[in-house]
C-alpha cells in the first residue's frame, strides 16, 4: 500500500529539527522516511515565505516531507512537551497532505549508447509513478557519421522533454537516478496538495 | 557540385606539381645564379600584375570574404545539418560571387592574382594540413588511465607539447579519446575538455608554423620557421597559470567523484603506428629545408606565377610522407581513430573559397594608407592593439585568414608599397612585438569560442558522441573563456604587449 505523505513546515534551527526527527525516528523503533524538502529537490518555499526570510534576515524556515504517520505521532507528541527553546508544538507552522508529486526532465545525446541508457530509464519507471507530455525527437544522420571540423552534425541526437509524475517518495528517489545521469536535466519537484 | 570542386582541386595540384617535375633543374641552375635577384625580381613580377590593385579596389569587394567568414562562423550554430550537406556549394558562391566580377573587370590582373594566392598561399597550405592529417591520423594511442587530476593534467601538458610539431587538429585527434577514456567513469569532466580545447587544440600550438594554419602562413610569406619561438615566453605564461587552474579546478572536482566507479586503478598506455613519428620528422625536415633553401634553388614558372623551387620540393616531401603513411599504417589504427578523409575535404573545399575571397582584403590592407582599410591600418597602432584587434576577430572568424589580414595591415603600415620579399625580413627584425602579437592574438584567442578554430568544435562533438555534456556556444563562453581566458589575455597584454 502507498505510504501518505505530508509536507511539513517547520520553524527553528535546521539542526535542532534534523535531530529531534531523527531522534524520534530511532526511539520508535520503527522505519519512517522523511526528506529535507531542499536537500531532496522538492519546490519548497513560497515567494512570500523567502521575502519573508530575507526581510527577517532569518534562515529558520525548513519545509519537510514526511510520512503523515510520522507526522501524526511528531504532533502529538509535541503537545505533550513542555515549551523549550529547541523544539515545540508552536514549532510547526503548517502541515499539508500531499496527493501527489511531479517534475519536468529534458535531455540531449549524441550518443546511441546514451540514448539506449536514457530511454531505459524511462521505459521501466519505478511502481506508481507515469510518464507524462513525453517528446523524445530521435534523428539518424548517417551521412554525418564520422569527425567534422568546419561542418559538425551529429550522425545520432536524441532530445526530449517530459513530465513524471506519481507519489512523492518515488518521485524523490526517481529524481535522484535521473540528476545522477549527466545527460539529463531535472527541474525541482512541484507537490499537489 | 563537389564533383566540380574534386575535379578543379585536382587541376590546380597537377598544375602546381608538374613543372616541378620537367623544370627542376633548369630552375636550379637558373636559381643558383639568380637566387638573391629573385627577392628583388618578385617587385618586378608584382609591378607588372596591377600592384595598385589595392588602391584601387572599393571596400565592398570584401564582402564575400566576410560572407564566407561569417558562413563558416554561423551555419554550424544555426543549421548545422544544412552546412554539413551544402558547406561546398556555400564556399563556391562566395568565391564565385568575388571571382565573376573580378575577372570581368581585371581581366589579366585578376587572373594572376587568383592563380598567385592559389600557387603560393593555398595549395601549400592543403598540402601541409593534408599531410599532417594523414600522419598523425595514423597514430593511436591504447589503453585506459586513471582519470586523476595529475593524469589529466600530464595528457593535457603532452598535447600541448605536441601541437606545435603535429599541429592542434593532429594533437586534439592524437589525444582527445585517451583523455574521454580515462574520465569515463568520472561526473566532473566537462572542465577536463574545455581545458584541452584552450590548450591543446589552440594555444599549444604556438611555437612553430606546423602548430597552427596562422603561423604556416607566415611561413609561406618568408616568416622563419623559428621565429615563432620568439612567442615562447608568453606561451609558457599562457600555459602555466592555465595548467595551475585546471589542477586547482581538478583536484576539487575529483574529491568529489564517486571513486567506487573508477575503472582502471593503474592503467597503461601504449602507441600503435609509432612509425608515423618518423613520417613527422620527415615533414618537420621539408619544411624546415624549404625555409632554409628558400631563395637558393631558384624558382618555377607555374601559369605565369613564381613558386620557389624548394617550396615545390618541401611539398613533394610533404605528399611522400603522407603516402608512406597510408601505406606503412595499418587499416585498423585509423579505423581505431575513426580516421575518415571528411575533415580535410572542409578544409580543402573552405579555404578554396576563403583564399578567393581574401585577394581584395589583402591587396587593400597592403596599399596602407592608399587603401579603403586606411582607417584600421591607422587605428591598430600599437602591439597590444594588434594583440586584442586579431585576437577578437580570431575569436569568432577562422583564424588563418585573420591573421593573414592583419600581418597585411602591418606590411601596410610599415612598408606600404614595398614588395612583400623585401617587407617581411624587416618586419620580423625591427617589428618583432608587432609580429609577436598578431600571432599570439590569432593563435590563442581561438580558444575563447568554439568557432575559433577547426579543433575546437571536432573535440566538442567527440566529447558529446561520448556523453559529455559540453556546454553550449555561449555557456563555453560565459562559464570558461571570459572568466578564465580574458583575465590571462590582459595579463599577457600588460607583460608583453
């Protein structure tokens, strides 16, 4: 079954956040995932939340997406903490369930060998993600086989763009192996609550 | 169309060879005696075909060099698989758009003037790039490296050696896919090959007229094969602090490689048709004996055009070396290359059209001050002008017929009207910074973009054939040349120029 996921906004120093999710994590004993949304790619911060930054001249703002069920259990207990300087109740300033992730890619290859590896990347994605408004151009040139000097053309190119799209936590890890690919573009995943 | 070309490059090489063969003694016992009056017979030969040509020629008339030098600048970046099918048809409509009319109008004058930079500049040139092509296309270098800065660094050092004996076309072909082999497994690698393309397929090739087209033909018009040495000292400061930033630049790249997919630990390197480094001798030793015997084995009559005899000699040595390697090479070295006559047909079909087009810019640019380019002869005054004036241009236009343009302006500056035998042993004497900086300028400001010079788009698309991800026209410019380049091109300037 697909595991929820929310987006949380936390407000607080980046290490006392990271620590006490991880700290919680361990002490319950069981397995949550939880990603930083800009350590993992995800549009994060509103126009108005980074004026709001560079106005307070504040770096407290940490955007986190998580399961809800971490989530849940964070909250509740917050609420039974007593206010510290570190963490507290008041230290979530917003939560959001998140229905589904999606992010653009394009790529560009001379290569036939890198164009096979592109292409099975997209054709065998990861379970419940989809591939969206995809447009691979693959152009054979065989005249322009060879070294050029004056005139280049490429014998092979394939170019494209596309839209993948499915839950957050696949879209994250699939992000990840298309950025590794140094072919490929990514831009930054955009969440739909 | 090609056919057409085929078949009149063919023409011009008969023409240019065959008297060689029936009049080579007779020129040598007639150039024994004769050698010294020969210098001072070319004022003759020119005063006799329209030495005013330059005076009298409207600027205009070179507008097809600036269309041909704009073609070959553009068509690449915005129809690229159009220039590759038509490149030769564009080059012929140049050339014949400047050709009708001039022969129309010049009838005679025209007619040698075409066969003159034919005979003297442009098929010496094919030759010598033909041959280097073919030699250095014979040797393969084996085998897998690390992929480590110090590694990269030392191939890079090595090319840029190189490049001035086998020039920068046979040094980028010679080691661009050893250095793609060593960095496959790395992520950071786009650096590594901007950084051959500054040093290897540009300013490596420096030092003598084999390095880079440019300073062949200085060559061709009676520059010493190693008065390009006198560029050393700024070379060795171009490529010092180049080397230092890539290393720099290397090193910090490299820790963050993930080394788990490093491919080979200690890999080696071997060379297969090693043979070839003999053949290069070879041409290094023809051309070194046509600059020494210049003027002293006398000279032929070909159409009505006086070509030195030892030059003839020096291209017949030039076309042996050539064959002996294709003969002596093994059919799986060059297959290992990916060796194909395709670059050097641009070549031969691109320059036919530039070497056309060029006669009016330089017979104006050689009447100085009595030419339509006075204004650019008067406002390139000082070394550091001449330094940034061709080096801009070479940045963006072919850099051979630039700094042919240029080493005109300044015959024009400081010897107008005297014959170029006679103008060019004063300017490597008492103009050397003039000199110095034109060939600098021409030879190391085609790095800063990717249209400066041939090598530099041939190692690109290798580089992207292998699944690198080069940089755009303009990312190679605003990531690599401007921030790295420029700042040691004002540097240079404030050292030498």
């Amino acid at each position: 079954m697909t595991k929820q996921y929310s987006e949380v906004v936390f407000e607080g120093p980046y290490s006392n956040i990271r620590g006490f999710i991880d700290g919680f994590i361990a002490g319950s004993g069981k397995e949550f995932a939880y990603f930083f949304s800009d350590n993992a790619g995800v549009k994060a911060e509103t126009m108005s939340e980074v004026l709001k930054e560079w106005i307070s001249l504040s770096n407290k703002i940490h955007h986190v997406v998580m399961e809800s069920d971490l989530l849940d259990k964070i909250k509740k207990s917050l609420e039974k903490s007593v206010d510290s300087d570190s963490l507290n109740k008041a230290s979530i300033k917003s939560a959001k369930a998140i229905k589904s992730a999606s992010f653009r890619f394009k790529f560009n290859t001379y290569g036939r060998k890198y164009g096979d590896d592109i292409k099975k990347l997209l054709e065998k994605l990861p379970g419940g993600l989809s591939l969206k408004e995809y447009a691979p151009v693959e152009k054979v040139d065989k005249d322009a086989r060879g070294v050029e000097l004056y005139s280049p053309a490429h014998e092979y190119s394939f170019e494209g763009t596309g839209v993948i799209a499915g839950p957050v936590d696949e879209a994250i890890a699939f992000r990840k192996v298309l950025d590794d690919h140094p072919l490929v573009d990514v831009a930054v995943i955009n969440l739909e609550f | 169309m090609k056919r057409v070309l085929v078949i009149f490059l063919a023409l011009m090489a008969v023409m240019y060879l065959a008297p060689m063969a029936v009049s080579i003694g007779l020129a040598a016992n007639h150039g024994i005696a004769s050698a010294d009056a020969h210098a001072a017979g070319a004022p003759e030969e020119a005063a006799a075909h329209g030495s005013n040509l330059g005076s009298e020629l409207p600027l205009w008339t070179a507008l097809p060099f600036a269309g041909i030098l704009l073609s070959i600048a553009l068509f690449p970046l915005v129809a690229p698989h159009f220039w590759h099918h038509h490149f030769p048809k564009v080059s012929a409509a140049w050339a014949l758009a400047f050709a009708v009319p001039f022969l129309f109008v010049y009838r005679g004058d025209a007619m040698y003037e075409i066969l003159h930079i034919y005979i003297v500049d442009y098929i010496p040139f094919i030759i010598l790039l033909w041959s280097l092509f073919v030699i250095s296309g014979g040797i393969y270098v084996k085998g897998t490296l690390k992929g480590s800065p110090a590694v990269n660094a030392l191939i890079i050092l090595i090319g840029t050696a190189l490049a001035s004996w086998i020039g920068t076309t046979g040094a980028s072909m010679l080691l661009i896919r050893p250095l793609i082999r060593s960095n496959a497994w790395r992520k950071h690698k786009v650096h590594t090959i901007v950084f051959f393309i500054f040093l290897v397929s540009n300013i490596g090739g420096t030092l003598t007229p084999l390095g880079d087209p440019p300073l062949f033909l200085g060559f061709l018009h009676g520059v010493p094969f190693f008065w390009t040495f006198k560029i050393l000292p700024e070379m060795l400061v171009a490529v010092g602090i180049l080397m230092a930033v890539y290393f720099a630049m290397d090193s910090f790249f490299y820790k963050k490689e993930d080394k788990s997919g490093m491919t080979t630990e200690n890999g080696t390197i071997s060379i297969e048709g090693g043979i070839n480094f003999l053949l290069l001798a070879g041409v290094i030793g023809g051309v070194l004996f046509s600059g020494i015997y210049q003027t002293k084995l006398g000279h032929v009559n070909i159409l009505g055009v006086h070509q030195n005899t030892a030059n003839l000699i020096k291209d017949a040595i030039l076309v042996v070396m050539a064959f002996l390697s294709l003969w002596m090479t093994k059919k799986a070295v060059r297959a290992a290359n990916e060796f194909s006559w395709f670059p050097i047909k641009e070549v031969a079909y691109l320059f036919a059209g530039i070497f056309m087009t060029i006669i009016p810019a330089l017979a104006i640019l050689k009447a100085g001050e009595q030419g339509a380019l006075a204004w650019l002869v008067k406002a390139v005054e000082t070394p550091a002008h001449y330094f940034w004036a061709t080096g801009a241009l070479s940045s963006f236009l072919d850099n051979a017929p630039t700094y042919l343009t240029f080493f005109n302006s300044q015959l024009g500056k400081f010897y107008a009207g005297m014959p170029e035998a006679v103008a060019v042993p004063k300017l490597i004497v008492d103009q050397i910074p003039y000199l110095a900086a034109v060939s600098a300028g021409a030879v190391f400001m085609g790095a800063n973009t990717y249209i400066g010079n041939a090598p530099n788009f041939m190692v690109k698309s290798i580089a992207e054939e292998s699944g690198i991800p080069m940089p755009s026209f303009f990312g190679y410019m605003f990531k690599y040349s401007i921030p790295i380049l420029i700042p040691i091109f004002i540097i240079l300037t404030l050292l030498f120029f």
